[in-house]
C-alpha cells in the first residue's frame, strides 16, 4: 500500500515574515519519494504559501482519508488569534489582526487526523512563534491528537528586522537525502544535533517536540540538573504484609552508617508500562491536488473504537522545564543545555464538548463482541456501504439511550455516518446528516464559531453541492441557508454562494 507525503510550507508575505518556509521545499523535494513516507512507493503533494486557509484545509482532508501512512512535513509560524487564544498556522496574507480569518487554525490538525489508524500518522515540524504565540506555547505546547506521531521543534521569534531559516526541517530534509531512514526518534534526534550545530544561540531555547504513543516506555526520565527516577505507572498495586509478616516492636536499634549505594532498580512484578494512548477522530471528504510518483490506493476511513474517545481535559499550565514529565507521555527527549517542554499528547480545544464513553450494544446471540470500527472499516473497503451504515446506526441508538441525542457519543456515530454516506457516494444522506449534527451541537450549547460546528456545516455544504436531484438539493438548501445564518464559518461568501445555487434551482430565501 502506498504512503501519503505532505509537504506544507507557509509564512506571511511581508514585514510580518518571521521564517523563509518555502527555502526548504527544493531539499525536501529532491528527497525520493519513498524516503520520505517510509513505504515502497508514495504520493508526494506540496502546498507552497498558501494563501487560504480552506486550501490548506483541502489539501490535509484529502491526505487524511488516504489509505497507508501518512507523514507531513510542516514549515511555517505560529501566531494567535486575539478572541479566542488559539495558534494558527501564519499564511501568506496573515497579518497579527486577521489571523483568525486569514490563518490555518492549529486545532484542525488533529481534528482533520483524529480517525486515522494509530501510528499510521506522522507530524515532523519546524515552527516559529512571534512573541505572543511563544508565551502561550511555553505554558500550552502544541499536540497533533492521540495516535498521532509528533517531531520537531518550536523556536522563538528570530530578531528584530530579520528572517530566520528552517535550520531543523532543512537538516531533516539533508539526512533522508542520503536514501537511509532511520527510526523517527533517532531521526529527530540527529536533525535536532544538526540544527543545534547550525544556530547555537537560539536553538539552545527551542520548545522540542517528541511524541511517538506507538513507542515503549523509555524507562527513566532524564531531567536537567536530576538523577533519573523510576518511571512506574501511579495504579501499580502495593503490596500489603499479611497479618504473620508484621514483626512484633522490640526495641529501637541504631543502624551502622553504610556507604551510598546505587537507586534500586524497578521491581519486576511492576514493569515501566505507560497508559495506552486513545486515538479518535472523524474521515472527512477527498479533494484532488497536485501529486507525483506513484498510483494512490482506493479510499478507506480509519475508525477508532468508542472506548478509546478521550475526554479533553481544560487548558491547564504544564509544569515547569525541570521537573518530571507527566507520566502520559510515551517519549523523553534527551538532555539538551535549552529547556525542553514536553508536548501533551492531545491540544485540548477549549469550545470542544468532551466526548463520553459509548455503551456498547447488547451483542447477538453467539457471536463474539469485537471492535465496530475495525469492522466498519473492513465493510468499507470491502464495499459493503449498507453494512457499515447499519453497524454505525446501531452504535449510535445505543449512545442515544445512554446519554441523549446530544450526548458527545451519539455527535460522534452521527459524524461516522456523515463521512460513510459520503464514502458511499450519497451526497444528500451525508448532507442532511452533517445539518443534524449541527443543529445537535448548536443545541448542546457550544458556540457558533465553535470548530466542530463550523465543521460540520462546512462538509454539509461541501456535499449539498454534489446533490444532482433538484427537489432534494432546494429542500435541504433551505435549511443550509438558515444554518448559514447562523453559522458563516471562515470562507467569506458561503451564504451567498448557498443563495445563487438555490436561485439556479428556482429557489429564493
């Protein structure tokens, strides 16, 4: 199966560039395309200073519900939005008071990737943050969603009056040039000691990211200026003495001093294992672009199991640079003379409702319960559309009679069976679908510039234009039109545009 390889680049145009991002596309280009996947063959497509954030939102929603591995190359900067406190991606025509509109918002990264397969999804990036984006992200780290590999770094803004280089993307780009690839971490490693090597003053302060969930616990954290310390899971049993191992009080005894000797190692009844990280997510519609090398595969929706939904916690402050990582995470970085903060394995959204755990259904009589994505997934590649909906219908009556129709379950399965409509290639099913799943958040509370309301809006209108029966595409235009109102989302024009194809229809609202 072949692999995805997107390369992203962007910086605003201007005084307000604070990377030459687009420098290091020749490098990467000029990489084989198999290198850069990791697989036999791959697509390789590349988005160079875009200029809109939906352009960028295509070229990711594409790459996501592509089968095999995906790996994208990011390059850019990083700058907040002044409403909302959040990062978005800098592109072309950024400027500090149009990122909300002009910028690619981070949180649709892992939003975009959350129903791909664990650790079939890799996230290298060199950023650069303005001054404000870096005091937010000191204390809140970027994360790319659980079952998502996340490498590279975060710098701060370069000097007044100049433009930095992509110094670890360009020393990533000239390691895999050599035909080799070597495991990610070692990867990262070797491009982080290149970058170092290559701007020694301002590398010694970058935020380095490493977070692989797929990798085994590395065992003891390695902190600046602290001995390592076992690292054991805080739900490892303690072992209680039974009521003849308790020796009786006698008289206090004074031990011989005795030399120092080395920490006792970790017990063997309790191994160094780390949680299993959750991975969820949603498939999202395929959109063409420029691609070379090989021929891609059919598309395929990587479904996650509802037990692995995670509920987003708020926004807290992480801990200061030397003390222990959180035992979450599954990678440590290794010493460097800059502080390094860990990346959480998740960016919580703030407006996000927190999803909740979906009941399973009562399974049938003599049949084995197993995990209804993996067999969506399988009915969808098989082509058993009627099947895989079928399963999702029944996932979803059992979140109903759970938690309610607004439960975070039940929005999840009504977004499973949007995207497996349009996997089927039923347009208006998917259409009328992604409307409800509006209307189930808009009256859960959350708010209409909310990213998974204005999400599912905008894949509601991206399949109401595919509708080829009139009388079903003026119907459901009419109530596109009054959820439009309500929600414009971040493409200028979208209500006018839902009023001139309703007009084409014979339609006016």
């Amino acid at each position: 199966m072949p692999g995805t390889v997107l390369l992203i680049a962007a910086s605003p145009v201007g005084r307000g560039c604070l990377v030459d991002a687009a420098s290091v596309l020749p490098v990467l280009a000029a990489v084989a395309p198999s290198v850069l996947a990791g697989t036999e063959t791959a697509n390789v497509v590349e988005l160079a200073d875009p200029l809109e954030p939906q352009a960028v939102l295509t070229r990711l929603r594409a790459a996501a519900t592509a089968p095999g591995p995906l790996t994208v190359f990011l390059t850019g900067q990083l700058q907040l939005d002044r409403r909302q406190r959040l990062p978005h991606l800098a592109l072309a025509r950024t400027t500090p008071a149009t990122v909300r509109y002009t910028g690619f918002p981070w949180h649709w990264i892992p939003e975009e990737l959350r129903l791909r397969a664990p650790g079939s999804t890799t996230l290298l990036v060199d950023l650069h943050a303005d001054a404000e984006a870096w005091r937010h992200l000191v204390a809140r780290p970027l994360g790319a969603g659980p079952g998502t590999r996340l490498f590279g770094r975060v710098a701060p803004p370069p000097p007044r009056r100049s433009v930095a280089a992509p110094a670890y993307m360009r020393a990533l780009a000239t390691l895999l040039r050599s035909g080799l690839r070597p495991p990610l971490a070692d990867l990262h490693e070797q491009a982080l000691a290149r970058s170092t090597a290559e701007e020694p003053g301002a590398a010694r302060r970058d935020l380095v990211l490493a977070v692989d969930p797929a990798a085994p616990p590395p065992g003891p954290f390695a902190v600046p200026g602290r001995p390592p310390a076992p690292f054991a899971p805080v739900t490892a049993p303690v072992p209680v003495p039974g009521p003849g191992s308790v020796p009786a009080p006698g008289p206090a005894a004074v031990p011989a001093p005795e030399p120092a000797a080395a920490p006792a190692p970790v017990p063997a009844a309790v191994p160094p294992t780390a949680p299993r990280v959750p991975a969820v997510g949603t498939a999202h519609a395929k959109a063409a672009g420029p691609a070379h090398t090989t021929t891609p595969g059919p598309a395929a929706a990587f479904l996650p199991s509802p037990a692995q939904a995670p509920v987003p916690d708020p926004p807290a402050a992480h801990p200061a640079p030397d003390l222990d990582p959180p035992a979450a995470h599954t990678a440590a970085v290794r010493p460097r003379a800059h502080p390094v903060v860990p990346a959480p394995v998740s960016e919580p959204v703030p407006i996000e409702p927190a999803l909740v755990r979906v009941p399973e259904p009562e399974p049938e009589p003599g049949r084995v319960p197993s995990d209804p994505h993996a067999e969506i997934s399988a009915a969808v590649e098989g082509g058993r559309h009627d099947e895989a909906d079928a399963l999702a219908e029944r996932w979803e009556r059992a979140a109903r009679g759970e938690g309610g129709p607004g439960a975070g379950g039940a929005v999840h399965w009504m977004e499973v069976r949007a995207d497996l409509a349009m996997l089927a290639g039923d347009a208006e099913r998917s259409c009328r679908t992604w409307l409800a799943v509006a209307d189930a958040r808009l009256a859960a509370g959350q708010a209409p510039d909310a990213p998974g309301v204005e999400a599912a809006v905008d894949r509601a209108h991206h399949q109401w234009g595919r509708i080829g029966d009139a009388a079903r595409a003026r119907e459901l235009g009419v109530a596109l039109a009054a959820l439009r109102r309500r929600v414009p989302g971040r493409t200028r024009g979208a209500l006018d545009d839902v009023r001139r194809h309703l007009d084409r229809l014979g339609t006016r609202v």
